[in-house]
C-alpha cells in the first residue's frame, strides 16, 4: 500500500482526508526510474475547486502521455490543514507520490480568478520555495503560471519564474524538452529561464524592467537582456479536434463541484460582448468535430462511471452542430440513465424543447443574461438581446410549464445612468406580467418566482473596457439601491427576488485584473498578514487589503476609478492576445456611441485574430 | 435476481466515509457495465443496499452490500468485472446469488468482529494482556453512553460475543444489529476505565474482520457471515 504524507492521526482530525490521499481512479501512477521530469500542477483553491477544472484535466492527460514526465496534481490545503502543516513544518506534496513538491521540476499553477492571488503564495510556502522568484535556488522547482490570469500577470509577477500565455497544448512539450537539454548539460536556472524565454508564449518576467512616469502610468515596459522578445503572442490550438483530450479524466471520491463528464464542445465566442474578457481572449471561435465529440462523450462515460454529462464552453448556443450533439446525447443518455446537465442556452425551440426532456420542468429555471437593464446599455455593452427576445422566449417557456427565471444583470456598466438601472425592475416585471398574462388563473401553480441577480462590473484587461473607470463601492452599493428599489416599485414585485455581490471583494478584484508590479508587494503583505481563501466570501478579510494598500502606499482609485487615456501603456500591453489594441479602441468608442458591432459569423470586425488562419474567421472557406 | 457483494478496505481507502464509497462503488459498477437494475422515477438510480456504513479509519475485510441484477453471466463474472475496477486497497473477495427470502443486508447484520491493534507507542501502560480475560469474564460492563440529548447508563456485557487476545491484537466480537450496535472504540474505553486509564485519541488501528448475521434465534444466536446465510 502506497505511503502517505500525512499520519493517521492528522488525518483523521481534519476535515475531508479524502482531498489529501490520492489514489483516485485514473489518477496516474509513475516509476520514478521510467521518467526525466515531475511536473507538479496545482489549482491555488481546494480540492473539491481544482479537481473540476476542465483545463488541468486536459494539461494532466498530456503530460502524462509524455512518457519522459510525471505530472501530479496539488491543490491548496484547507485551513485546518495549513495550519497543521505550518505548525509542524510540513512541506506540501503531491497527491500521487506524496513527495514534496519542493522536489518536482515544475511547479504550474493556473491561474483561473485574481482572488485566488493569495493561496499561490500559501501553496509557495508551504512547499518551502522563496515567494520571490529571484530569490529561488538551482534546485527549487520552476514555477510557471498559465490561465486567463496570466492575461495580465504583472500584479503576481514576481512571484513566477515563467508564465505561459495561451493554451497549454502547444509549447509545452518544447518547453521540457529546452529544460532536459538544459539539465543534462548542467546549465543553471537562469540559463534555463533565457532558453524558455525563446520559446512561443513563454513569458519571464525577471527579463523585463519596468519604468514608470510620475503619475504612475508606465513610461517604459522593456526586455533587460539580448534576445528576450519585446512581445508575447499568445499559444493558441488551432485544430481543437486533433489534440489532447482527457478520455480518462481522474474520478473523484468525495463530491466535487463538477461531479460529472466535461465535454468542451467549442472554444472561443463569436458575440463580442463588450465587457467580456474570455470573449476577446479565446479568439477565434474553433468548434470540435461533432462525430469526435460523440465518441468522446461515449468513451469519457464508460472510463469515469460518472451518471451526468455537461457541455462546456461559452455561449454553446452558436456550436453550429448543437442540435445533432444533443440528440445523440439524450438518446445515448437515456439508454444508460445518465442525467444531461445543459449549459445556459438561448431560449428558443429547440432549447426549450431539450430541457423539458431531460429536466425537470417544475423544477428548473429559464436562465436570462440581459446583463444591462435598458436596451440603450445592452447596445453599449454589445450584448445582442432585446427585450422582445426575451419576453418572447419568457412566453414560450411559460407555455412549456416553467415558472422560474433567472435574471442576471450588471451595475457600474460604464455610461450607466439611473434610467439604465430602473430598467432592470421594469424588465423583470415585464416578464412577470407576461406569465399572468400568458397562464391562465387556473393552470398556474403558484406565482411566477423570478430571481433578479446584479453583480458589480469589473473592468478586465484585454476588453474595449480596459479604458474604463470602475466605480467605487459607495457607488455599487448605491445602485444596488436603487435597484432593490425600483424592483420593490412593481406592480409584480412580490414575484421578484433580488440578490446583489458583496462589493468590497469587486474593488479587490478591479485591482488586481488592472493590477502592475507595484501591486505585488501588497499581495505579499497581505498575505504575511494570514489571508488566504480571499475568493471565499467568508475568509476573505477587506479590512487587512485595505490596510496593506496603505501602508505600501499603493493607491486604489489609481487602479479602479482612474479613466485611462488611449494612449496609456498597459501593464499586460506587451502580450498579444490576438485581438489588436486599435480594434480594442474601435469597440471602445462604438460603446460609447452606443454603436452595436454584428459578430463574428455575421460579419467580421478585423478584430486581428485572423491572422492565427482558421476557426470561424475561415468558416465556409477552404 | 438479488445478489451479495464482500468487499474489503485498506490502506489509504479508510479515509474515504461511508456515503463516498457507495458513490465509489455506483461509479464502478457503471465502469464494469453488469447490468444492475435501476429505480424507475424521474432519476433512476441503482437498486443497491449496503450492510453496515464502516467509520473513517477503519479497515475491513467483510464488507458487503446486495444489489439487484436485471441479468447475469455468473457471480464470477460480476467479481472479475467490479475487480477491474478497483483502486489500490479495495478487493471484491466474493460473490453470490441471495435466496429469494433472505433479507436485505442491513436488516441482516447481527455481529461484527473486529480485531484492535495499539499504533506505535500506543501500547497500554498497563498490562493488558493478562487484564483482557478478566475484563470480559466480568458479569456486567457498564458504560454511560452520551446521547445527543442525555447520558444513560448501559451494559454491554450482553452485547460483547467473544474477546480475546491474537498475537499482539486484541479480538472483539459484538453486537451490530440496528438496535443494540457496539462500537469497538467503546468497549475499549471501558476496558481502559477498568484499568484506570484512559486511551488515548487515535490509540487504535480497527481492521472490521466480518460481519454476520444471526442464523439461530434471539436467545440462541448462531452467527454466519453475511454471505453465507442460507434462505
């Protein structure tokens, strides 16, 4: 029987040993003897998080394919553990071997939300590396970060030895291959680190200096060394139907958030809303094959046991084979009693019809994402629904038997005015007096429950809202105000809910999306001073952020209500995402002349990520 | 048909509880594609009953749960099938088909044995091998039971079937049925009690040797593990 890091009687006291053992089915087991390079992969949130992460399934299954490499997986320890393990010295380890991750090669972590920023340090301390990248030795691990993150990785940058930026299905093999090279000829990290720098996508923050003006805005962003690029396109798979797909993804024992097969049906979004990072990031649009796709779901099903099936990817809807996929599914489910669990799709015929096969009717909800609550707004945001679409979905729906909707808005939009925010009271009342009007008295069961739900609206990098100001939570709050208020000022409002975001963790957040090197020191500070788990509402601790900013002497309005100028030098503008700054600029005035920009498949907008020659830039051409 | 399942459970697999193996086991049985029977209803699931839920840090080697088939090879098969799928420290040890009258496995379970080992450096400062005999030939074993509500006092003499010493182990043989189940951890306690002592947390490494039912009558049980009980 395999050994453990952890005794007995520490496990037996925590809570869920369950996330600290391993050996789960389709976990991968080496020999040490067979392989050249342990890589392991960490997500910087607990087990029950990290384990339904779609992207580390997928880079698990590559990596392991390498023959030469072990990948194992690490994820951050619940505080009851860490404070076990900071007391009695124990280093973090891998779920497979149990080794210390202190003697791996690698160290990757995906970076998937910026309020995680805090666990990546807990994870690089309890495995005993230097926070500080500089400050590692020859034999600590490399620690490279990926994810949407790494976007704009500058506020974490020093804390990494590499980022790679773009889809990991690309560069890694190369990556390794440049760093056995680099071992068996003795070569130190930084020799190491200057090879890598070489490679596409790999981004080393060390080799970069910084310079800033004097009202803080940077002067200079600049390679310090020969050789090192100026820019760093992004990876990206262009072929998502040839490459590495995870057949026999690990089967948790304990109940995880994502408890069931993940099909990702397509990657990308052709709909160019405007305040949507993953929108611009993930460009161009590229479907997977539907007949590969099939096979997988059938495969992925048989090797994991698992009695649900989801799809995954943005707005699924436009998946050009939803319909085929679908059918095949419910017909293969229903032969082996497996549940579909569908992503939020358009409401419309063919929607509704799918969902009242496998849910539940009485029981589920119509799910709309207006986003904004005036049709002036939505134009602002590019967000192409209209209140006709969705009533008359609504009405279709009521038909059909649903009597849930679900509703799910934005305040702080940039140009937002107080009519845009009573609109989101009127729309959901609309709704409302649509089922009244729609069911007779007599086949209602009960009141139409609508769930109005309102978050706070960051601005992330990478968008034609990266210019933006962000409000403050005076404000938010003020909105969610108003809101709450011209909800309650309904004639339906008894069949209205509405839920708002806390507000303080959505400056945080608006910090560190915008962030730059100088935010870096408060991470750390911060996180000295015991935060960890700031992405769970109920560790996350305002005050000591806001203290730590002060006494760095950073200042938050400079990231989160300062307006940029267009000619401003961003933090992540020497990474290249695919989409250009001028197209950026484009969509950000458009937005303000509340211009509506068609997508992807009804026109192309030059946003520049043609230029990576396929998906649904090249769609119907060949 | 209905059929009956010993498993064991070692190793790293005793931090994983009770509901999460049924899980584990619902997930293999869909891997090994035999061909269960499911519930009917909106959700379907499999018709699968387990004997007796084992506590987390506990190991066992009479483990069992009964599950409905709609059709099968043999009860080789299903061993082979679900034994593929198994991780390291779970075994499928053996399978048979039920008697149409033999009840489900929780409504069978009459006993358990148990054997108890000390952990390093948790051996007893008092001399427990010559004591054991002594402590189970005593009329009555009182202990208070915390309940969530009260403390009552309870003799579990009448529930303690056999104890002995093993090599450096202790054997315990006691009630599990739903009404008077005995937990090993308690019997121990009072044996501390007995000696003045009290063990220490953690002291104990509990192997779940079988489980039984009871073949006899109430006054005169005849104990037979769970897979060999005759309809």
């Amino acid at each position: 029987m395999s050994k453990l890091a952890l005794s007995d009687e520490i496990l037996l006291k925590i809570e869920k040993p369950a996330r600290y053992i391993g050996n789960e089915v389709n976990s991968v087991v080496k020999d040490l003897e067979d392989i050249e390079v342990r890589f392991a992969m960490c997500f910087p949130d607990v087990y029950e998080i990290g384990m339904s992460h779609l992207g580390i399934q997928i880079l698990y299954d590559m990596f392991n394919q390498f023959a030469d490499v072990w990948c194992e997986r690490v994820y951050s320890p619940w505080i009851d553990l860490d404070a076990i393990m900071r007391e009695k010295h124990i280093p973090l380890f891998a779920l497979e071997s149990q080794d210390p991750i202190k003697q791996f090669d690698f160290l990757g972590i995906t970076i998937q939300y910026e309020m995680c920023y805090t666990n990546i340090l807990q994870i690089l301390d309890l495995s005993q590396i230097p926070l500080i990248a500089t400050e590692r030795a020859e034999d600590d691990p490399i620690v490279i970060g990926g994810g949407p993150c790494s976007y704009n990785p500058e506020p974490i940058a020093d804390f990494f030895d590499i980022f790679y930026i773009g889809e990991g299905e690309t560069s890694y093999r190369e990556l390794l291959d440049v760093y056995k090279e680099c071992k068996k000829l003795g070569k130190s990290r930084a020799e190491f680190l200057q090879k890598a720098a070489a490679i596409s996508g790999m981004y080393v923050p060390q080799f970069y200096d910084v310079t800033y003006k004097e009202d803080g805005t940077i002067l200079r962003f600049e390679p310090n060394m020969e050789g090192i690029p100026k820019t760093i396109l992004k990876n990206i798979v262009m072929d998502v139907t040839d490459t590495y797909y995870p057949m026999k993804p690990i089967v948790p024992y304990i109940k995880v958030t994502q408890d069931r097969v993940v099909l990702e049906i397509q990657r990308g979004c052709i709909r160019g809303c405007r305040f949507c990072q993953a929108g611009q990031l993930y460009r161009p649009v590229r479907e997977r094959d539907v007949e590969k796709l099939k096979q997988y779901s059938i495969e992925m099903l048989q090797n994991t046991g698992h009695e649900e099936i989801s799809l995954s990817s943005l707005s699924s809807s436009d998946y050009s084979q939803l319909e085929e996929l679908v059918n095949f599914l419910m017909v293969e489910c229903e032969k082996k009693k497996i549940n579909i669990s569908l992503p939020s799709l358009r409401i419309d015929a063919f929607s509704l019809d799918v969902m009242s096969k496998v849910q539940d009717v009485k029981k589920s909800s119509l799910t709309f994402a207006p986003e904004a609550g005036s049709q002036r707004l939505r134009d602002v945001i590019n967000k192409g629904l209209t209140e006709e679409v969705i009533l008359n979905g609504a009405i279709e729906a009521f038909k059909g038997g649903w009597s849930r909707v679900k509703l799910y808005f934005m305040l702080g939009l940039p140009t937002e005015t107080e009519e845009d925010i009573k609109g989101i009271g009127e729309l959901a009342n609309k709704i409302a007096a649509a089922f009244y009007e729609t069911v007779p008295k007599e086949e209602r069961k009960g009141k139409v429950q609508i769930v109005a739900s309102t978050s706070f609206f960051i601005p992330k990098p990478f968008t034609p809202f990266q210019w933006a100001a962000m409000n403050t939570k005076e404000e938010f709050l003020d909105k969610a105000y108003i809101t709450k208020n011209s909800i309650m000022a309904q004639l339906n409002q008894k069949s209205i809910k509405y839920n708002w975001h806390e507000a303080d963790v959505s400056v945080l957040e608006g910090i560190l999306a915008r962030g730059d090197r100088k935010v870096a020191k408060v991470i750390k500070r911060v996180y000295e001073k015991g935060c960890i788990y700031d992405a769970w509402g109920e560790m996350f601790k305002n005050d000591i952020w806001l203290s730590s900013f002060a006494e760095c002497g950073v200042s938050i309005p400079f990231y989160t209500t300062r307006e940029r100028a267009l000619d401003e030098v961003f933090p992540w503008d020497f990474i290249d995402c695919g989409v250009t700054k001028d197209f950026l600029i484009r969509e950000w005035k458009n937005a303000v002349n509340e211009s509506v920009t068609p997508n992807c498949r009804m026109q192309c907008q030059g946003c520049g990520a043609k230029r990576f020659e396929g998906g649904v830039c090249y769609e119907g051409q060949n | 048909m209905k059929v009956r399942i010993k498993f064991s459970k070692h190793g790293v697999m005793k931090f994983i509880g009770h509901l999460d193996i049924m899980r584990y086991f619902q997930k293999a049985i869909r891997r090994s594609d035999i061909d269960i029977a499911y519930s009917t209803g909106y959700s379907p699931h499999q018709i699968m009953s387990f004997a007796m839920p084992l506590g987390v840090g506990l190991e066992s080697d009479g483990e069992y749960f009964d599950v409905e088939m709609n059709s099968m090879v043999s009860c080789e098969d299903i061993q082979e099938r679900l034994e593929a799928q198994m991780v390291p420290g779970m075994h499928i040890l053996h399978v048979r088909v039920l008697p149409d009258n033999v009840g489900n496995a929780m409504a069978s379970v009459a006993a358990a044995r148990y054997r108890i080992q000390f952990r390093d450096n948790c051996e007893p400062c008092f001399d427990w091998k010559s004591q054991l005999a002594s402590f189970y030939q005593k009329e009555s074993i009182l202990v208070i039971k915390q309940t969530k509500k009260s403390e009552k006092e309870l003799d579990l003499k009448p529930g303690i079937y056999e104890m002995y010493l093993d090599n450096e182990s202790i054997v315990l043989m006691v009630d599990a049925s739903s009404a008077g189940n005995i937990k090993p951890g308690l019997v121990m306690d009072a044996f501390y009690k007995e000696n003045g002592q009290e063990p220490p947390e953690f002291a104990f490494e509990i192997t779940r040797m079988e489980t039984y039912a009871n073949a006899g009558t109430t006054e005169e049980p005849y104990f037979v593990p769970l897979d060999e009980i005759e309809g």
